[in-house]
C-alpha cells in the first residue's frame, strides 16, 4: 500500500511538474472568466434599452420586477397575468411603428409584462395553434410565431392551465417520432409525476449555466486531454518503458498507479471546471431558481425535476464522461509508439468529430444513438423522451450512460495496461 502511494505520488509530481499543467489551468480558468462575463455583457435585459447603466444593472432590476411573483403558477396569478397583458395591448401609445413593424415599448413590456414573464411565456407555449413554432434550445423551449396566445386568451379559459401543461406535454411526447409503445407509454407515466401547480422564481443563474454547460464541459474534456496524454507515452518518450516493465512493481503497481491518478485527475478537473462556472453563475445572478420545475423553461419536457435536480444530474454526467475520456486518453497513450503528438491530435478528433456529425445522423437510429455514449455528447444537457430498454426494463438514458461508462472505464484502463505490458519500441 505504501508503494502504491508513493508511485501515485510520483505520478501526480509529474503531471504537476510539466509545463502543460499551468497552462491548461490558466486556459481553464479563462474560458470560464471568459463565458461567465459573456453571458452578462451579452445578455438581453429590458431595463438596459435607452439606459445609460451596465447590464449588471439592467439584470439585477429585471430580476427584481420578476420576484415580485414568485411562487406557485395557480389560476390566480395566471389570471393577474393575462389581464395585465390584455391591458397592455388595449392601448396603442405601448406601440411604436417603424419600417420594420409595429413594435412595443421597452417600458411597456418592463410595466405589464416582466412582472409575470415565466408565466406569460408559458401560456404562449402551452396554448400555441401551430406547435410547428416551437423550436429546441439546450433545455428552454422557445415560441417563434408571431400570434401570442397570451394576447388571445381570456382569465376564464386559462383556469385549467395544469391540466392543460400536462395535455401539452402528451401532445410533444406523441409528436416525437421513433419511440417504441414502451417509451411513449414511460412517458407518459413522467407526465403524471409532475407535481403541479407548477412553482416559478428567478432562475437566470441556472439558466446561464445550462446554456453554458456544454462548452464548459467541453473545455473540461481538452484540459484532460493535455494533462493526460503523456501518461504512458511519456515513458516511450524518455525511454523508461522497458526498465520499469523489468522490476518487481513495474507491471502491477506503477500501472495501476497511472490509472488511479488519471481518474482522480479527471473527476477533480471536471468538478473544478463545472463546479467552479456554476459557483460564478450562482454568485452573479443570485442563488434563486433551484426549485423552479423544469416545466417552467420547457413545458414539453417529461420529467418531474427542478432545475436544481436537472443541474445536479448533468453535473454528475460530466463527471462520468470525464473519467471515461481520461481512460481512453490513457489507452491511447499506452497505444502509441513512441510521442505523445498523436495521442492529442486523436484524442482531439475523437472530441470534435462526434459532437459535429451526431445531430445530422439522428434519423439514422443506432448510429444516433450510439453517437449518444461519447464523452464529448454525453454532456448535452437535456432529458430527452427516448429510453434504454433492456430486457423488457426502461432506463433513463443518463442513468444507463452511468452504468455503461463504468465498464467502458473499467475496458479501457484493462486495454491500456495490457497496451503498455505488451509495447515495444520500433
């Protein structure tokens, strides 16, 4: 046991002591100060139109207007809603018309609107003629027509708006093609779960990191990628291979050492970087919005989370990912002749090319869903209706992505060892 320590030891010293660490910290840390002050400086905020203030500023008075209404969505405040919105359009000095259109004011939509935004935006979903209009955008469902139910919709025909949401998400669930019987039937079940009336809060936090989530974890799998890709090569490269395999703890422990590091390594590194940007997220934007159920941003989505619950599940799929990706990195490094050079630039592909070719080949089935278990796609934050099913019992596609990474890990850090044992220098 002392041996192993102190072989793990060394090996953390050399990750530590290469010039590839800082730099990959430095690289880290910039891209989330970099993506943490972007969705700020780029953000929409009403109270920043025809104001000469930052959009801090503008962000922490539209959340103030918004928690104004915060709490459950019951037929009371939908109805608040609703005439606060047909008071709006009632009178034209809201509107100003130009080239382009007619428009409304800044300062009408701050007056009637952003005190019940979630709720207005829901009924627009919700109650929308040509569900064609709805468009996908990481967990957020987005109404793209131009007729609003909100501006159609009486307070008496919106009182059963539970039963409606859960009618909607049947709806989407029978819409989406290629589910089996079994799935739609799963599904439906979710629906039922649902507890409503549904609560709503401020959860611009929350929403900044789901958007963010996946380039963040992307970011997370290249920091690995440098950190790790000398693990085994970097014995080939200095020639200490074929000494270390000729001791007594060479083919056991060292080997075992590696391995146990690079997965330490690659659960610290992912929880460094998603932690770390959700913290910032959190610290800027305010901690509200953990309770707010999934529902509320995407009112077709199945399952019965908050967005806190949703948050922590995507964060503990990036963590599963990132161990998979150090145990492939360490296979490909056991692989490798001689450099560490091939071991990034196939690392590199094996990141770039399935998050770019996985969207086109969904209607193509078993590549789709093949394409669903890289790192670089496991990390997508959504919640999907597809289900895995194995003999006869449905699984939640990231709880098997868990099961299935573990032996994925478990495959590959066999395959490196026995990669490494078996090298022999050309």
């Amino acid at each position: 046991m002392n041996n192993f320590r102190a072989l793990a030891g060394f090996e953390f010293k050399k990750i530590f002591g290469r010039r590839t660490f800082p730099a990959a910290i430095i690289i880290c840390l910039g891209i989330i100060a970099v993506t943490v002050f972007s969705s700020i400086s780029g953000g929409s905020f009403h109270h920043s139109v025809g104001r000469d203030i930052s959009k801090y500023e503008a962000m922490k008075l539209d959340k103030a207007v918004i928690l104004t209404n915060r709490g459950y969505i019951s037929s009371e405040l939908i109805s608040k809603a609703l005439l606060s919105n047909r008071e709006m359009i009632s009178n034209e000095d809201n509107f100003f018309v130009n080239e382009y259109g007619r428009h409304l004011k800044e300062e009408a939509y701050i007056r009637y609107i952003l005190p019940y935004e979630p709720v207005v935006e829901l009924i627009n979903k919700v109650y929308a003629e040509d569900l064609d209009w709805l468009a996908m955008d990481a967990l957020s469902l987005e109404y793209l027509g131009e007729d609003k139910a909100a501006d159609r919709l009486s307070p008496e025909q919106a009182e059963n708006f539970d039963s409606v949401l859960k009618d909607f998400a049947r709806t989407m669930t029978l819409r989406e093609k290629g589910l089996s019987a079994a799935e739609v039937e799963k599904n439906l079940e979710l629906i039922e779960s649902i507890e409503t009336p549904l609560y709503s809060d401020y959860f611009g936090g929350y929403e900044a990191y789901i958007m963010s989530s996946k380039g963040l974890a992307i970011t997370a799998l290249f920091m690995l990628l440098l950190l790790l890709s000398p693990i085994f090569s970097n014995e080939y490269e200095e020639k200490t291979d074929q000494i270390i395999l000729c001791t007594r703890n060479g083919k056991g422990s060292l080997c075992r050492a590696k391995l146990f590091v690079s997965l330490v390594i690659s659960v610290l590194g992912a929880a460094l970087v998603m932690g770390l940007s959700w913290l910032a997220f959190l610290l800027i934007y305010g901690f509200e919005g953990g309770n707010v159920n999934i529902q509320v941003a995407n009112p077709g989505c199945t399952y019965p989370l908050t967005l806190l619950e949703a948050c922590l599940i995507h964060f503990v799929s990036v963590l599963f990912a990132c161990a998979l990706f150090a145990a492939m990195v360490c296979f490909l490094s056991a692989r490798v002749k001689r450099s560490t050079a091939p071991v990034v630039i196939i690392g590199t592909l094996l990141t770039i090319i399935p998050m770019f070719i996985w969207a086109p080949l969904k209607s193509s089935g078993p590549i789709y869903e093949l394409l669903k278990f890289f790192p670089v796609n496991s990390v997508s934050f959504g919640f999907d209706r597809s289900f895995i099913e194995i003999f006869g019992i449905l699984f939640a596609p990231y709880k098997f992505i868990w099961a299935f990474s573990t032996l994925l890990i478990a495959a590959f850090s066999f395959l490196a060892v026995r990669s490494f044992k078996r090298h022999q220098s050309g």
